[in-house]
C-alpha cells in the first residue's frame, strides 16, 4: 500500500466513498467522535456520509439527542452518541483539567468560582430546561460571575469537562446547553482499559489505516495511554510498514481492486484530514499552507481520487447555495463537472439550488 492506497482505504473506512448505514446515529457510532467545532459544516460531514440525508434530518438528531455535541477530545467539540459520552469524559476531562489549570489561574478562574458556576447552571437547567449561551451569560452576570473576556467559554468548557452540561435542542435557530444527566439518564461507564480499548478499536477501524501517532493526535491521549490502548486490541488489526511509519487497520478490510474517479466537496475540520497528524496521504506538502491555516483552521477541502486538490468556501441565500472554488492548479472540463454535481449534493442536504463559481 502507497499513499494514494491509504487515502482510498480512508475514504471507504470513514464511509465516505459508500456507506451500508441509514441513520445519523449510526454514522456517529461508527466513527466514535467526528469533530464538530463548525457546527454547520459537521452537520454536512455527515450529510456527506449519509445519502439522502438532510440538514434538517441532523438538526433533530442534535435536538432530540439521538447526538450530542460537546467538548471531548483534544479539547474541542465532537458529535457523539449518548452511549459514549460518558465514558470518553471519563478518560478525557482529568487530563484537559490539568493541562488548563494555570491558564485558568491567570484569567482569575478560581475554583471557587467554578463551584459557584457550575451550581447556577446546574439549577438553573433542571428539569428539562434548556438555555441558550446568552441566556446562560445573562444569570450568571446577575450572580456577579465574571463572563468577559472568553472567561464564559471557559465556564462552559468546565460544565461540559465536569460531566454537568452538553448540547440541548435548538431555539430559535440557536443551540442550548442542557443538563448531561437528563439528556442521558443511564450513562454507559467502562473501566479504563475498557474505554482506552474501546476508542482505539474505534478509532482504527473507522480512520485506518493509521498510525499510533495518529491515534494519539485524534485523541488527546497521553502516549502511553495510547499504546496501552493499541496494544489491547491489535491482535485484532492488521499492521503494514510504508516507509518509516507502520500503519494499522482492521484485518476484514481489503482494498477493492477497481479504483473508481471520487470528487468531494469535504466541509472544514473533516475527519478525513483532521484526525491524522501526519496528513500527507490526503495533502501533498507543497499545498498543506493553502488548504490548514497557521492558526489551525481546516477549509473546505475539494477532494479528488483521496486527494485535496483545492479549497471551496460557501455564500448561503434565502434559497440558493453558492459555491466558490479555488483549485491549487486549473481543472480540466470533466473535473468541473464533477464539482458541479458535488455541489448539487450538497445544495440537496440544505434544500437549496446550487450554484458554483470557479476561480
């Protein structure tokens, strides 16, 4: 296997290039957790996952929470399912808590007021409430809890790490917070070597072939949890060395030989590229600066045949989804094509026409 073999295999493994699933909840299952920090652009990271879905379809999965999206891994935010999150919290919030106490403690986040914080929010969303950020803010001033100065994203954050808060239904077209344990009222608790083998099992068998390096990035992981995790389960994958790096995948897995043209329009923060930490399978080198931003902001990626080949960015109208292009060198006719039907997809998941403009 080369690097063009990896990116296909990723592209069936990650259920992009075809699916068996039917449902959002099945598509988040198998991937363990799919980042959501854009949380319209996740919504298409699994519409394009999913034939036939909808935006509307992930809203409700969202709102009724068949998925919950909340702060889990690396720390940012990820779909999962309720199954999960408590586990995952259990191996992820000690680590995030201390790794961001100093910065706490130069923003003036006591514990004390974290005590205070997480007791308002707490009361203020018990039975079945659930409240916007603003909404949220607004009581929290009120009880002289100092919101300023990206201090309520760290309140929230810790609400979420603390196991109080996730994502509630949609209000007016906003998201809410509700309380974790009314949204999931019989958590799922594993012992830590069940959870680390369980989230390497996914990990692998979902994003393989990968790498323990890779593993470690996606998950946040310490090193050594990490390969405590991989080793439980590896008698169960199949390992390859290509190159210096040893990748590892699920042993029923097998590349189909025929090798079909692929053309996606990838949403920003996709898994496909961001839960790699060596991504050069997907982006060659050359064009890596064009496609991740120094300050780590993933674009809307064109993929073609498992490689990005250019950016895209999106213009939303009262009916109408305009995509704008941008391709590391010039498509030939049939690409555009390709792109055109893309976009048609994707104008499809929001119920909208499309249109595309090439530069």
């Amino acid at each position: 296997m080369d690097l063009r073999g990896i990116a296909r295999a990723r592209l069936i493994n990650q259920q992009i290039a075809g699916t068996k699933f039917k449902t959002v909840k099945e598509i988040v299952q198998w991937m363990g957790a799919l980042q959501a920090q854009d949380y319209n652009m996740a919504k298409w990271a699994i519409g394009i996952r999913l034939p036939e879905s909808t935006e509307k379809m992930i809203d409700e999965a969202v709102g009724s929470g068949e998925i919950i999206r909340t702060h889990i891994l690396r720390p940012t935010w990820h779909f999962v399912l309720p199954g999960d999150i408590n586990w995952m919290l259990e191996l992820a919030a000690p680590r995030f808590k201390a790794s961001f106490k100093s910065r706490w403690k130069a923003m003036g986040l006591t514990e004390v007021i974290f005590k205070k914080s997480n007791s308002i929010i707490e009361k203020v969303l018990t039975k079945g409430k659930h409240l916007t950020r603003e909404e949220l803010v607004s009581i929290l001033e009120k009880a002289k809890i100092p919101t300023k100065e990206q201090k309520i994203f760290h309140i929230m954050f810790r609400a979420e790490l603390e196991g109080i808060i996730c994502s509630g239904s949609i209000k007016d077209k906003k998201q809410t917070y509700a309380l974790l344990k009314e949204r999931v009222p019989e958590p799922k608790i594993l012992d830590r070597e069940e959870a680390l083998a369980n989230l390497a099992s996914r990990y692998f068998t979902s994003h393989g072939p990968a790498t323990l390096q890779d593993f470690i990035w996606w998950s946040g992981l310490q090193a050594k949890d990490a390969n405590q995790a991989l080793e439980m389960i590896k008698s169960k994958f199949i390992s390859e060395k290509i190159g210096t790096q040893v990748y590892w995948f699920a042993k029923s897995f097998s590349l189909p030989k025929t090798n079909k043209e692929s053309v996606y329009l990838l949403p920003a923060y996709d898994e496909f590229i961001i839960s790699y930490k060596d991504r050069s399978a997907a982006i060659p080198i050359e064009n890596q600066k064009k496609a991740i931003s120094n300050n780590g902001i993933f674009r809307p990626a064109i993929l073609i045949n498992g490689k990005v080949v250019g950016i895209w960015k999106r213009t939303i109208e009262k009916d109408k989804l305009i995509v704008e292009t941008q391709f590391f060198q010039s498509p030939d006719k049939a690409t555009k094509h390709s792109i055109k039907l893309a976009a048609a997809n994707y104008g499809d998941f929001l119920n909208k026409k499309s249109e595309i403009i090439f530069r």
